[in-house]
C-alpha cells in the first residue's frame, strides 16, 4: 500500500482540528449515522476543558487505496517542542492560516520548522467564510512570510486551496463549486511525496513520541525509516550518547485508524506505527535491529525560556485532599513527564524536597500542574522565573525575548501601547486590520509578559487577543516594575469567620468566604495599599447580654476574588507559593511564621 505521511501546522485556533474532523466524516472512517464528537482528536479532559490542542497526535484513513497518515500538531507556542520532534517523521505540511488572522507568531514558528526540514508546504487559507475575511492580502502576507524565511524555489511555489474545515470543503480556486475535501485530499496525494523506502535494509525506527496505556504500558510512536517490522522480532533500543540501553522483543505492534491503534503482525517501511515491549527506551532513541549499531539523527529541540520550584506542600492542611504528598512520589512524575515531553527539563534542587521544573512557558507548566493536581498530587510551587543566558564574548547577561502580537479595537490601543512600553516593549508595526481593530507588534522580554493576560484582557474589556513566540535572547532590558499592592496575610489558624471578613473588607480584596480554612501565612486577601498586613480573619465577636451572637446573619460579604492556576502563579511574589491540591489553590507566604519572615527578609536584603 502507498503512504502519504503529513502533518497539519497552523497557529493556536486557526482550525487545524476542525479540519480532521471533516477529513474523518468524509473518508468513509465513521458510519454516515454514527456520533461523533467535535474536535474528536482532543480527546484529553483539558483539551476539550480549554478548547486547544495540547498533545500532538497520530491518526490516519485510506483514501483511495492510499493510507494517509495524519499528526494534528498544537499551536500554542508553549507546546513547540510537541511540533518540533514530530516533523522529522512526516514528507510534507499542510500550513493552515486564518483567513482573517493571516500568518501569526506560531504561524512563522512552525514554518521555520517545516522548512528547514526541506519540507514543501501546501497552504490552506482556512474559514473563507468568514465576514472579516481578507484572502488576497493574506496570501501576500503568507508569500512574504516564506520569503523572510528563507524559502527555496519549489517551497515558495506551494499549491494554495481555499477552505472552510467546519463546512467540510475545499477548492483550488474561489469560484469552483464548493462542495467537499476532494480538491485537498488530491493535492495532498500529489504534492506530498512518498516516504523513501529500503526495505532490505535491517529494521530502524526513530522514536518521536511517548505515552502510556493502562494494557500495554509504554507505548513508542515514530516512523519506520529502513526495513520492516513483525511481531516477536527482537530488537534493541539505542541512546545517542549511551549506546545501546535495552533489547527486547516486539510484543505489540499497532497502527492508527481514525481514533484507534489497531494491532497487526507486520509493519512497513515508511508507515507511522507505535510499538510496545520495551522499558527503557524513550523520545530520541533508535529502535533497530539487533545488527545495526548506529543511532538514526534526531533533531535538536529549542531550549526552555522558564522555570518553576515544585516542592512538597508543607501547610498546616497539607495531606487533608491529596494521596500523593512525598517528594519521592513528585520527583518520579516529574521524571515520567520529562521523559515524554523533551521540551520539559527537571533538576534537583539545593532543598532536598524541592525540583525546578523549566518549559516553555506559563501555559506549559500551568498544564502540567493541572494535570498532577488531578491525578491525586498536592504541590507548593514558586512565581515563575525567566532562564538567562551569558553572552560568552561579552560576558552580558541575557534574557528571553517573545515576539509580541496584539489585535484589540482601536479604543484601546493607547492604553495597551502604554502598559507594554512599562513592561521594557518596544513597538515594532502598527496597522489597522479592518472592523475598527489594530494589529500591534511587539518586541518584549518573557518576564514582561508574566501575568499579564488577565490585566490586558481587563484592559481590552475581553475583546482583545494576544499571541506570543519566543524569538531569540537579548541584553538584560532592566527592572520591570511587580505588583503594585501588598497582600493581607492570616496570623491565625482555623476557619474564616463573617465578623472578621466583614472589617477586613475595608482593607482590600479578600480570597476566601466565610468557613474556608485559613492558616498563620496564608494569603487571604489583597491590601489596598503596598505593604504586607497581618490580620486576623478568625475573630469572634465578644458576646455579652447587651449583643447577641444572631446579630451576624445580617453580615454582607461581596465575593471573594476567584484566582485560577495561571493567575496564581503570575500573582505571587519571589517569597510567595502557590498550594496546589486536588480540590484547592492557596496563596502563602514560603515561611509561614512571622518572626521568620522579618528575619529571612532581613538577610536576603
């Protein structure tokens, strides 16, 4: 059988999923009367939680007696790592852009990618229908996108179809009769090239992916590069820098259809397939014949720009929610996680119950932390930090630099420009972009970014969208200005009580409602002004004959302030925490005692 190995590429929520959807109904994969669910390749609880692609993954159907193997990619840019290792298994890319957005920051990422690769795109300008849609610019856009990357001749003469994924059609051209995915699928049996074949050659396999499978255990994904593959071959598994590091046989050998992994006895050479019966094997490794001794070439991956401390949950609550509270048990996630996300590092720390965990950014790690909450874990995790490098001539401290792009109503934009600017931005293009909105580029540290999305969607009244790349490091900007108000910190332990909140709500905004447990070093609120206040929201009121204790059912409270995970880790301070636990998140202070706070203030100062 003929394979056509592609991934779809595309920025965050230009409709790469969408598109698979269709692909799925109309390959025949799913009975004309059979359910299905939308966006039926995020099939993680988060995925369909927050409406993006986390994980990349394989699927694939026949088409005309060709099997097309598809990896929808994320297109987030804090999930590059998940694009980047899997565009060495595929022959080509479909780069789908907006047809009102045009190419975005993770646009230009995945492309740089595709094409240093010498992979030859086909470009879909997707959602047509659309009332904004601007297709001739955004072509123009596109065409200038892969001059600037450096694009070869045959790249730079890419087929372009014109979609709507939700619709489920494609043309080649604007006036043909827009009818179904034929014209795309078409063109991707003809522009994609087939996988190189050698299958005399002794078996080889480059792993590109990693998951586990409650049956099977670890599950290897890559595509067979040289020979074939059959059940209870054996085969070893080889290190690029150790060598060999485990020999074993092929007790599972699966390929995709549609949703599923369907075991078979053989695989060929240039299929996508996964495999099970290896232990120690993971992401990078040569899964080969026992003959051959040399490890295939893997890609390099782009280093991490942040990091967080995870550390055990020392709070008087702790272990009340949670079953996973050891810092073995943590340390052993945090492997497992990095052992399948090769974007992810982890090291110990100086503090034998603490690791720093560094990704790609606050969406990376907030998804991780989520994730372990979940699964039973209870965490105390520190503000984000940027990692700098040293320029090795100069000697100058240098810091991660994100490329910045904004599009809000025109309202806003003096605001926004003014905001950035304090958070060491500078302006790079400004243009209108149609319907009373402005398109803004920035140049910005990454620490500058840090817990800003909730202030700038307050500032934009919700309306605006920001999109963010990493693009490289540049001398330190200087000091950027943090949180501007202290916090109200408990200097007592039990539960917040009406009558206590009632008197502090004057004071700030408070985190916690009546009954919520509260602990000595517990942030419960936000204080108006700049300085750190301890209170006490455990207070009763004294009782006498003259006031009676009923008097407190006419206490009215506003709210409290609902704080996500991301909002969390971007609020608190170098000496703060975040509590992570299966049903909570708690603001802290790192040491909970008072005396010990001035006093570790004092020497760190």
């Amino acid at each position: 059988m003929e394979f056509r190995n592609f991934a779809i590429i595309a920025h965050v929520d230009h409709g790469k999923t969408t598109l698979v959807d269709a692909m799925f109904k109309q390959s025949g994969l799913f009975r004309s009367n059979q359910q299905m669910d939308t966006c039926a390749m995020d099939y993680n609880a988060l995925e369909r939680e927050r409406g993006i692609t986390i994980l990349a993954k394989c699927t694939s159907f026949v088409w005309k007696d060709i099997k097309l193997n598809i990896v929808d990619t994320p297109g987030h840019a804090d999930f590059g790592g998940e694009v980047e290792r899997i565009l060495s298994m595929v022959d080509g890319v479909l780069l789908l852009v907006d047809a009102s957005e045009g190419p975005m920051p993770q646009t230009k990422f995945v492309l740089t990618k595709a094409l240093a690769l010498n992979l030859n795109p086909i470009v879909v300008i997707n959602k047509i229908d659309k009332q904004d849609a601007r297709v001739s610019e955004v072509i123009d856009e596109v065409f200038d996108l892969f001059v600037a990357l450096g694009a070869n001749e045959k790249q730079l003469d890419f087929p372009i179809l014109y979609a709507s994924g939700r619709n489920g059609w494609a043309v080649r051209d604007l006036d043909d009769e827009r009818k179904d995915l034929n014209p795309l699928l078409e063109t991707i049996v003809s522009h994609v090239s087939h996988p190189e074949i050698d299958e005399k050659a002794p078996f080889q396999m480059l792993v590109t992916m990693l998951d586990y499978d409650q049956y099977l255990g670890r599950v290897l994904t890559g595509k067979i590069l040289r020979g074939n593959a059959k059940i209870n071959d054996f085969v070893h598994a080889i290190n690029p820098t150790n060598g060999s590091v485990e020999k074993a046989r092929l007790t599972k050998l699966l390929s995709f259809e549609g949703l599923k992994r369907i075991p078979v006895e053989s695989a060929s050479c240039g299929d996508i397939v996964a495999i099970a019966g290896l232990e120690v094997a993971t992401v990078a490794d040569t899964i080969a014949s026992i003959e051959v001794t040399t490890p295939l070439r893997s890609l390099p991956i782009d280093p991490p720009t942040l990091s967080m401390i995870f550390s055990i949950n020392d709070s008087p609550l702790a272990g009340q929610e949670g079953k996973k509270l050891t810092s073995r048990m943590i340390w052993e996630r945090l492997e497992k996680e990095a052992e399948g996300n090769i974007s992810i590092s982890i090291r110990r720390s100086a503090d034998q119950d603490s690791y720093e965990v560094a990704g790609r950014g606050e969406l990376q790690l907030g998804i991780l932390i989520e994730t372990m909450r979940r699964e039973g874990f209870e965490l105390s995790i520190s503000r984000p930090h940027v990692l700098y490098k040293t320029d090795e001539k100069t000697g100058e401290k240098l810091e991660p630099m994100e490329e910045l792009f904004i599009d809000l109503d025109d309202e806003f934009t003096g605001l926004i420009v003014e905001k950035i600017t304090l958070r060491k931005g500078a302006l790079q293009d400004m243009r209108p972009s149609g319907m009373g909105k402005t398109r803004l580029k920035f140049h910005i540290p990454t620490r500058g970014l840090i817990g800003y999305h909730s202030e700038f969607l307050t500032d934009t009244r919700g309306t605006g969208i920001m999109n963010r790349s990493f693009c490289g490091y540049e001398p330190h900007k200087g000091t950027i200005e943090g949180r501007t108000k202290g916090v109200l910190v408990s200097n007592s332990p039990g539960n917040a009580i009406p009558y206590a909140l009632f008197f502090l709500e004057e004071r700030g905004t408070l985190f916690v409602k009546p009954g919520d447990p509260v602990y000595e070093g517990m942030i419960i609120g936000e204080n108006n002004k700049s300085n750190e206040l301890d209170v006490n929201p455990t207070k009763t009121k004294q009782l006498t004959n003259m006031r009676a204790s009923g008097k407190d059912e006419n206490i009215k409270l506003s709210p409290p302030r609902a704080i996500s995970l991301e909002q969390a880790l971007s609020y608190i301070q170098d000496d703060e925490r975040v509590e992570v636990t299966p049903n909570a998140l708690r603001l802290r202070k790192r040491y909970l005692d008072q005396n010990t706070r001035k006093k570790m203030s004092r020497i760190e100062k």
